[in-house]
C-alpha cells in the first residue's frame, strides 16, 4: 500500500492507494514539523486514523507538507518511520514538490503556489531545479490571498478605491482604521486576517472594474517580481495549485498570455492529481 499525504498549516489530506485503487482518504491536523512535536503527530494521526487501516500494510510512504524544509526532512522522516514500521520508502518534502508532481508529474516545467501565500520554482522533473524567492507575506508573497487583501485594505484605508466599494466594503471588514492597523500589527497571523478578504473580492468581480483590476495588479507583480526571473520561462506553460489561482483562473490567464505563457494545469489543491500520479505506479 502507498500512503500520500498533503499537509498544510490546518489539516493533512491522506491517501492511501491499493493495488491502483483509493483504499483510504481521510484527513488529520496540519503537520508542520517546526510546530508540533513528533509524539503529537504520532497521537493525533492514531486518533483519527479510519477503522481498518493496517500500519504494516503500508510500503511506502510520501510526505508533502508545509514547513519541511531541508533541515526539517530528517525530523518527518523518523517520525514517519516510527508510524510505519513495515514500510520501505519513506519520503518527506515541501508542499512546493506536491504541487510539482501534481501538476507536472515526471516532466520539467514552473509550478506555483497561489494560496494564502504564493511561491513557485522550475521543476526538473524530480526536484526543485531553481526557485525564486517569494520571501514571505511582508516582503513579498506577490499574487496571492494575503497580498490581494493587503492592496485591498491599503486601498480602503487611503481612499483609494470608488465610493461605491468602501461602502461595500466598510461592514465587511467591520473595524475602525486604528482596530485595523492593530489587528494586522498586534495580532497573530495577520497574512490569514488580509486573505480572507479574497472572499469578498471573488463575489463581486463583476460589480465594479475596481475588483478586476486589483486582482490583476497582484498577479502582474507576480510574473513581473518572480516568474520572468526563470531562465526562458515562457519556453515552459504556468502551472499552478491553490485557491487563488482556481477561484481567480480567467484573470491569471489574462496575464499569464500578456507575458507569453500558456497556462497548463490549475487546480486548486494536489491530492487528487497525486493519487492520479501515484495510483499509475503502484
């Protein structure tokens, strides 16, 4: 039995995949390795583990998640092998590589993450060949949630947006100009507090050019800050995993052809084209 696993910073999908067919899916908490510890994982995985599945059935194990960084490899490997004594193959790495084998599989392309954060790289088929770096949600972190809904409340917050979407956007956000600035600078996690926003903007595109533009404006600061820096990158069609570019594909379209690229795969999270990628070698 192969045994995937997507993890991000909330939940972990599984999968575990039998003789070319889903044997299990089911999903436990977020395994980040440099915010929880390996016993944690090890009770909360056993805890929410699906009746009937066999820890010694499982061969081989891959692990994509976030926060498993190089140096942080060894640490989910071992924990893994704890878990899965029978098993063969274990392998960890970052979530970037997920959407790598995602939406590239065996083949040599750019990938990129447009979620809450963005990221990306040039993909050689079996690793991360180059990446640009997206430097986090204060520096950098172009085209994605967290930096839409920056834009979105920096425009609110200067008047810089038509009459008519501060009204609409006043009792969304619901907060005084000084609770803003405190909630984003006091508060933890203020890249998922700007992000949310996306919602508001997704829902209302086709009320006002404010809302096109904007979206536009941070996907062209993508390609222009990150994606144009990759060696012939228009040589090679943009792929992407996440919930911004699939909730906001025809925008990132529009953009990606104003660069010279063709857009391949979009799609909004990697499980179902891993379990695809996986199931043809099991």
């Amino acid at each position: 039995m192969i045994l995937i696993a997507d993890s991000g910073s909330t939940k972990t999908d599984w999968a575990a995949i039998e003789a070319g067919k889903v044997a299990f899916q089911f999903q436990t908490k977020g395994y980040n390795p440099n915010f929880i510890s390996k016993e944690d994982i090890i009770a909360d995985f056993t805890s929410l583990a699906p009746e009937g599945f066999d820890y010694d059935a499982v061969k081989e194990v891959y692990f994509y998640g976030s926060g498993v960084s190089d140096m942080m490899k060894p640490y989910m490997n071992d924990v893994l092998g704890r878990m899965f004594t029978k098993a063969e193959t274990i392998y960890s790495a970052s979530d970037l590589l997920a959407s790598c084998k995602a939406v590239l599989g065996d083949n040599r392309g750019i990938a990129a993450i447009l979620g809450t954060g963005s990221n990306s790289c040039l993909f050689d088929g079996n690793d991360v060949e180059m990446k640009v770096d997206a430097l986090g949600y204060i520096m950098g972190d172009e085209g994605s949630g967290s930096y839409i809904g920056k834009r979105l409340i920096g425009d609110y917050l200067r008047k810089n947006m038509p009459e008519n979407v501060r009204e609409m956007f006043a009792p969304v956000i619901g907060k005084t100009r000084d609770e803003i600035i405190k909630q984003i600078y006091t508060q933890p996690a203020p890249n998922k507090y700007c992000a949310q926003f996306t919602k508001f903007v997704g829902e209302n595109m086709d009320k006002d050019p404010y809302f096109h533009a904007l979206v536009k404006s941070a996907f062209v600061d993508f390609f222009n800050n990150v994606i144009t820096h990759y060696p012939d990158y228009q040589k090679y069609t943009f792929n992407s995993v996440g919930s911004i570019c699939y909730h906001f594909e025809s925008v990132l379209r529009e953009v990606a052809a104003e660069y010279g690229m063709t857009v391949g795969v979009i799609i909004k999270a990697p499980m179902d084209k891993l379990i695809e990628y996986y199931s043809q070698k099991a």
